[in-house]
C-alpha cells in the first residue's frame, strides 16, 4: 500500500504463515492489471528487522515472479533496506520488463524510507 504503482491491496494471513495478497498494479505497458501473490512475511522487533520474499513461477502470464525486501535497523536514526525484483513475462522480451522496472525502484525504495520514516517518527 505505500507505492503508487498499487491501487488496491488486501492479505488474509494462511494457516502455513504466508500472506495471501491480492490487488490492482498499474502499469504503463499493460494498463491496471489484478495480482495475486503468496508472500512470507516475518517480523523481529527486538532485533529491529522485517523481511518479505514471495517466489512465484507461472500464474497469470508471469514465468518468473519473484522477490523481497528486508528492511533492518541500524542504529537509532538509520535503517537498512534491500529490495530485489526479478519478473519475466510471456509475451515480452526481458530488457523491456527490466527497463521497466529499473524506472520503477528509486519510487519504491523512497517509497520505503518515507513509510519506514513514518512510523519511526509517529511512536
């Protein structure tokens, strides 16, 4: 919910411990799209970090759909984020998917310190 590129997002949490995601990307070659994802999410406040990964191979035209962040706290004013995206998709060659999604991660990752920013700051 903290990028643009999502218009809608809902989860149900899975007796397994994943998330079950479902929403409405947008994207400037396909126009708005639903999703559905099944990430692993896992939280450790006391060590300060917060870590989701998804793996997904063949749903809805995606060969390859596969990813996570972790965001990790350093010290009091500085935190940690690492963001890694691979999507490969039938249809289109990989260096336009790539191309779009290297314009798309400086929006993410600032995306990513404002909220983490946020929520350090409305405590």
């Amino acid at each position: 919910k903290i990028t643009r590129y999502i218009s809608e997002l809902s989860s149900q949490k899975r007796d397994d411990g994943r998330v079950h995601l479902t929403g409405v990307a947008h994207s400037r070659l396909w126009g708005d799209f639903p999703f559905e994802s099944d990430v692993t999410h896992v939280e450790k406040p006391a060590q300060g970090e917060y870590r989701t990964a998804w793996h997904e191979e063949g749903k809805a035209g995606f060969v390859v759909d596969r990813g996570g962040w972790t965001v990790k706290r350093l010290s009091d004013d500085q935190s940690l984020l690492i963001f890694s995206l691979q999507m490969e998709i039938d249809g289109y060659p990989n260096f336009l998917i790539r191309n779009i999604l290297m314009d798309r991660v400086g929006t993410v990752v600032q995306s990513m310190r404002d909220e983490v920013t946020k929520r350090t700051t409305d405590k």
